[in-house]
C-alpha cells in the first residue's frame, strides 16, 4: 500500500478529558476508547480558537485565525485560503465531506468533491457576536439552561444520518473495489448544546451522581473589565435556577458525548465490516472543549482547559498503538497529516506537523501550541501559548493569566498575580510578540468585523436583532 487512505471523524464541543481513554472515572466512551488503545492518544491536543467557525478553519487551512482572517462566527471559510482539499483535488485524490462544515456556504470551492449533508453558517452566522468593544448581553443565554436532560432534537437526528451516510459511503467505496485512495471527513455536531441526550445515553448518567463544576477563585483574576465584559456578554449561568439542574445539564452533555461514541462505533465497525480497516487510517478529534459550568462558565470562547483542549487520537498503518503522547498538539497539526498521507509536500509557511510523525517520535514537552479568540464577548483579543508545563494567557489591554499545569492541572492558581513569576511572564509576553503583534491583530479583527455590522445596518440594528445560540441542522435530503 504506497499511501493509505483517511477517515478524520470530529465532533463538536467534546472538552479532551470526557473521554474513558482520558481517565475519567465515569464517562462511557468504549467505541473511541477502542480507537485509542488500537493507536496513539494526545494526552495534550488544543484547538486554535475556541469557537466553531475560526476553529474548522483552522482545521481546512492549517493556518491561525491571524493569518487568514476568518476570525469569528461570521467571517467563515470561503475557499479563498488554499485547504488541504484543494491540496488533495490537485492531486487527484478523493475528497468528501459528510456532516457539518461550519463554512461560509455549500457553493465556493472549499476543497471538497462533494458535500454530503452539509452545515454551513446560517443567515451571515452569528452577528450579534460581531459587537466587541462593548458587547452587549446575549438573552438568547437561555435557551441552553431551559432545553436540557433526556430526548431528541434536530441536532440528535442530524448525527444519526450522518452516521447513516458516512457508512454508507463505506460500503460503496468497498464495492467499487477502486485502488484510488481517499480522505473522508465525517463531523458530528453533538456534545455541542441544546443538552439534550437521547434517553438511553442520558440514562447512563444519574444526575444526582454528577460532580458540580468548580467555583472561580475569589483571587482577583475574573474583576478586570474584560472579564466583567465577558461574564455581562455570556450569562449562561445567571439562567439555572438550582444546582440540580445544572447536575442535569451536565448529564445531558456526558449522555451526548455517548451518543457520539455510539456512532463513532458503528461508523468504524463498517470500516471494518468492508475490510477497508486495513488499510485505512482513521483521526478523531474535537472542533474545541465545553466548559460546562466551571467557573461559571458555559459553552466555549476561554483559554481555559475544559474550553480549549480537545481529544484527539490517530490510529492504522504506521501509527503505533496502546501509546499515548504528552507532545502537544493542535488543529493545525491536520493539514500536513492529510497531505503528508497522500504523499504530498506540506507547504512551508504550514506551522503544523504530520501526527504520523509525532505518535512516531518521542515526547516533545516543549512544543508550544497557540491559539487565539476575536469573537463573542470578548473585549479585546485573547490568546494563549502553551509551553511545556505552562499556559500563559494573554488579554490585549488587560492582565495576563499563568498557570502551572503540572502542579495546578484545574488552573485555579493564577502565578501572574505572584510577582516572582514576572520573568516568566515577561518571556511568555516575547514568544507571542514573535509569533503576532497582538495589539494589531486586535485592531484588524475589529476593523472586519465593524465592516460587516456597518453592512448589517449598524450597532443598534445588529444589537436589537439578537442572536441564536446555535446554527439549525440543515435540511436532510440527500447529497451536495
């Protein structure tokens, strides 16, 4: 076999430790936990922009938000960065979506031969979120803490036939018996909220057994004004009246990450089932985390670990198995791995690496990784680097945050508050100013996106029409 096809499945909003493989003591994910023993875990996989649509971006052109200006949940893909399914056409190998896209629409040539039930931005994405300087308070909050526990959705019947799709698009590649290689990507769009699991995956998860999320420290970090923009803009939590529903929202959510590793299952059982297993590699990943409640929080958009670390796992030929790696990875790590499997050359200005070389290597602790948020509710950019045991959080305008993850893996201790740290924090200042000039990548995203609200009749008009939580499954009726 000269070069092995692909199958990439992600889901969407599935924080990295929700996972049994992960060590969580009670989370049932046998499906995915199978993948991982059959091939290498990355104990350390981050997303490079904590929000849907920067974040598949990312995943298309292997290139940060800075870099291509897709910066939020409006400023979507459009083809016009080159994805590694253009990489892929131009080769002549077979590309096909399945499930969501999160891209600007079903039209412009994103790299792919054909779009199976595509989901795209809908009616220009999520306007309200363009508003930053001041951004205004999002009622539509909640929806999330009165649609949850146990039933079905649009969302829960959309992943079933996606999962239908994805395994019959197995079985005629197996018919076809074609030598051709192909890459196949495969999006789910649970855990992501309403949080509401079919019943025989809520049921799982008794809610009175679920753990409370943790408290922010009362140490200062969440009183600068970005964080109090922040916490104005996303006030989720202001709409669970008890604890017992929260208890239910976040068994609703594990119940979803089930269901998800359920169709997982069956989708690499007809892998296997057609014998395409064998010479196949098989990716599973996350867009971004969920914060589900800690701090306060909800959703996604921080650079805290339950928002902006990911599962991810590689397995087949030439990937080892039973291993887990401590390198850390991201987003930005596909694009070379899907080209590289086709044979290809990553372009130079790619800052990834092939997971096929890395599962392959030994541990590198201080690959840094970065990512960066310019969207909803933040005041101002927010990034992060993450380099060996340290995450450094920087707020363009505002106080930075430092973490020690080996000793503080909860992040509850802010060590840029201890003035001992502050040579720490002045190198970590200078490895982001080697990568990006913060404060003018602010003013950039800003200026796209007050073009767009202008386009959208201004402020007050954007502002009074609101916004959705959440992007409407599209239509089920076949192939793009």
């Amino acid at each position: 076999m000269d070069h092995p096809n692909l199958l990439i499945i992600m889901d969407d909003e599935h924080r990295a430790d929700a996972l049994g493989c992960a060590g969580h003591p009670f989370v049932q994910t046998p499906n995915i936990d199978r993948l991982a023993e059959n091939g290498t875990r990355f104990e350390n996989a981050y997303t490079n922009s904590p929000i849907c649509v920067p974040a598949r971006a990312v995943f298309a052109t292997g290139l940060y938000p800075h870099q291509t200006g897709y910066w939020d949940n409006c400023l979507a893909y459009d083809g016009v960065t080159r994805s590694w399914g253009h990489a892929l056409q131009s080769a002549g190998v077979d590309s096909t979506s399945i499930g969501k896209l999160h891209y600007i629409d079903d039209e412009r040539p994103t790299g792919f031969d054909r779009q199976i039930l595509p989901m795209h931005i809908h009616d220009g994405g999520d306007t309200h979120g363009l508003v930053r300087d001041d951004p205004p308070t999002r009622p539509q909050c909640r929806d999330l803490a009165e649609n949850i526990g146990p039933g079905e959705t649009e969302y829960t019947q959309y992943d079933r036939n996606i999962r239908d799709a994805a395994c019959a698009w197995l079985r005629e590649r197996a018919r076809t018996q074609t030598d051709q290689p192909w890459t196949t990507f495969v999006s789910f769009i649970s855990p992501h909220y309403p949080l509401i699991a079919p019943r025989q995956f809520f049921d799982l998860y008794d809610p009175a057994r679920m753990p409370l999320p943790k408290k922010r420290p009362a140490d200062g970090t969440a009183d600068t004004e970005w964080w109090k923009a922040f916490e104005n803009c996303y006030i989720w939590d202001q709409f669970f009246e008890t604890d017992e529903q929260r208890q239910i929202a976040i068994a609703a959510y594990f119940g979803l990450v089930s269901f998800v590793d359920d169709n997982v299952g069956t989708i690499l059982r007809a892998l296997e089932d057609t014998g395409l297993d064998k010479k196949t590699r098989v990716i599973f990943l996350s867009d971004h985390g969920e914060n589900l409640g800690a701090r306060g929080l909800w959703g996604k958009s921080t650079m805290y670990n339950e928002s902006v670390a990911v599962p991810m796992i590689a397995a087949g030929p030439g990937i080892p198995n039973r291993v887990v790696r401590r390198t850390p990875v991201s987003l930005v790590d596909i694009y070379p791995t899907v080209v590289e499997n086709a044979g290809l050359e990553t372009p130079s200005d790619r800052p990834g690496r092939s997971l096929v070389d890395l599962a392959n290597l030994p541990d590198d602790l201080a690959r840094p990784v970065f990512s960066e948020y310019h969207a909803t509710a933040a005041k101002s950019a927010e990034f992060m680097i993450r380099r060996g045991r340290y995450k450094y959080v920087h707020y363009v305008g505002y106080p930075p945050e430092l973490y020690d993850l080996e000793e503080d893996a909860e992040e509850l201790v802010n060590l840029a508050l201890d003035q001992s740290f502050g040579g720490l924090l002045d190198e970590f200042d200078a490895a982001l100013r080697a990568i990006l000039d913060p404060e003018a990548v602010d003013r950039a995203a800003k200026v796209d996106q007050t073009r767009l609200i202008e386009q959208y009749g201004g402020r007050e008009m954007v502002v009074s029409k609101g916004g959705k939580s959440a992007t409407p499954a599209p239509e089920l009726e076949g192939t793009q």
